[in-house]
C-alpha cells in the first residue's frame, strides 16, 4: 500500500485537498449566510424608510391643505382688530368730549 515515500505523499495530499475543500465549502456556506442577513437588513430598511416617507408626504400634504386656509383667517382676524382699534378709539373721543362738556 505504502510502498515508496511518494504513495505518502500522494495520500497527505489528499488529506489535505480533502480538509481544503471542506474549509472552502464552510467558507462559502458562512459567507452566503452572511450575505441574506445584508439582504434582510437592507429589505428592512428600505420598508422603514419608505414608511417615513410616506409619513412625510401624508404630513406636507396636510400642511399644504391647511396652509390654503391660513390667509383667509389671517385677514379675517386683521380685520376683527382693526375694527376693534377703530372702536376704542371712537369710545375714547366720545370720552373725551364728554369730560370736556
């Protein structure tokens, strides 16, 4: 069977290609599992930042909607003031000619 130092050889050899390609094949087997965990973490945060964005567009939206209302309440309260302006100012001319009389 192991008649010459090469017949050793040849078997170390084999034992070594042998550990080789299971060492590789763990390699590979890790390395794949490495990769579909990058993959499920990437999936999760493309879901979470497509939900922010969502949320984002749901909020402009109604900042939007809620900003056509502003002006018109604006000058309504414009001119609630100054009609309230114009009032003490016509109760204090009325007051003051009353003390004057």
């Amino acid at each position: 069977m192991l008649s010459t130092s090469l017949d050793l050889f040849w078997v170390a050899l084999a034992f070594a290609v042998l550990w080789i390609g299971i060492a590789t094949g763990f390699a590979i087997f890790y390395f794949a599992l490495l990769v579909r965990n990058i993959w499920r973490i990437s999936e999760s945060i493309k879901k979470k930042v497509e939900a922010v964005q969502k949320v984002m567009t749901a909020f402009k939206g109604r900042v939007e909607n809620t900003a056509s209302y502003v002006p018109p309440l604006i000058d309504a309260a414009t001119k609630i003031i100054e009609a309230m302006v114009e009032k003490k100012k016509a109760q204090a001319a009325s007051g003051k000619k009353s003390k004057k009389k």
